[in-house]
C-alpha cells in the first residue's frame, strides 16, 4: 500500500475483521487469499503465537493487497515489531499510558481495547475515537453498547469477542458500532485442515453483510 490509512479508513473496509490466531506460516498466506476471494481485504493476525509475526511478514509480501493488522500488541516493543513486519495497523486488548504514548508517537492507526465508561473517556480524551469493545459479549454485548450511545457519543466501536454472524448483524444496527471483529470467519478447524472454501464462504456471508445494511 502507498498512502498510509487512517484508522477511519481502516474500519470501514468489511463490516467484519477476521480475527485469525495461526499456529503454522503455511496457513498465513492462503487464509488471506481465501479471504479475499471472498471479498474482505482485512484481517487481524494475533501476536498469541511464536509464529506470528513471520505470518505478517509473509502475508505483506505475498498478499499486498490485503490490509494488514495485528491483534493483541500489549506494549510499545511488539508495536515496534508489528509495524516493521508490514502492519497497517493494530488493535490491543486494552491499553497503557506507555502503549498510547507510542501510537500517538509515530501516528499510527490503532484500535485500543475499552470495557468501562471510565476507560472509554481516557482514550476519547487522549485522541482516540475507534476503539475496541473486548471481551464483547462477556461484558453486556450490544446492550451495554446501546447504553453508551448517548452519553459517550464521540466514541465509535469494534466490538470483538464471541460475536458469530448472526450477532455481528445485531451489533452493526447501532450506530456507534462502525465494524465487528470475529474469529468465526476463519476458525480454528478451518486452518487446521487447510479448507479454505470455508474461509471464502464465510468471507461473502460479511459481505453480505454489508448489503444488507
């Protein structure tokens, strides 16, 4: 990609991110491309496994159309290491006064984690706007978020966590929800046995998506 993305831009690509945890390199660079012929040109490759960030880097490589992000950065060295592995951008669980001082240091596209009103305000008044809602349906899913439409309006969210398809659609109905995150569009089984028509499927049911809406 030539002009770096801003984080609105980010958000409004797919109506789902695929959230993808990999075990193995092998499965980086089909999983995207499975994704794309399903018409998402997004994924989210969690930095939870010893062989992430070399997925990263293949997919970059390999697969430069897709938009890039990685999951679960927890300090300023692994944003560091994700960026230079080819991120466009990356999402954390939550968020320390470090890791945000490291974002707003470099200017990079981020999705911050929020579960609390009280962490929501800190992030809306350090600059952040698009934020994470993770765990989502652990923590009153789309109830607490149409509770916050109101009061907190400038925040905007991708609600992340036990979300499936039927859910993401539920979720995209309120208007603070700009996009959801989901590991059920390339689960776990999926990777494993290499079936990346199930990928690809479920990777035009979020498109789908997007028509509906």
């Amino acid at each position: 990609m030539t002009t770096p993305l801003s984080i609105e831009q980010v958000v409004r690509i797919a109506p789902v991110v695929p959230v993808v945890i990999l075990d193995k390199l092998s499965q980086a660079v089909p999983v995207a491309r499975a994704l794309l012929r399903g018409g998402v040109g997004i994924i989210e490759i969690t930095l939870r496994t010893p062989v992430a960030l070399d997925c990263i880097k293949a997919v970059r490589d390999e697969v430069p159309e897709m938009v890039l992000g990685v999951g679960t950065i927890m300090n300023p060295g692994q944003l560091e290491a994700a960026f230079d592995a080819g991120a466009h951008f990356g999402v954390s669980p939550g968020s320390t006064a470090n890791l945000r001082a490291a974002v707003k240091e470099r200017g990079l596209p981020f999705l911050f984690g929020a579960i609390t009103p009280s962490e929501v305000m800190t992030l809306l008044d350090d600059g952040f706007q698009y934020l994470k809602f993770f765990p989502a349906e652990a923590s009153g899913g789309q109830t607490t978020l149409a509770s916050w439409q109101s009061p907190l309006a400038d925040a905007k969210f991708c609600p992340t966590g036990g979300i499936d398809v039927i859910k993401a659609k539920q979720y995209l109905n309120l208007a603070n929800v700009v996009c959801v995150g989901g590991s059920w569009v390339a689960p776990k089984h999926a990777l494993e046995n290499q079936d990346w028509i199930v990928v690809e499927h479920h990777a035009a049911q979020v498109m789908a998506l997007a028509e509906d809406g």
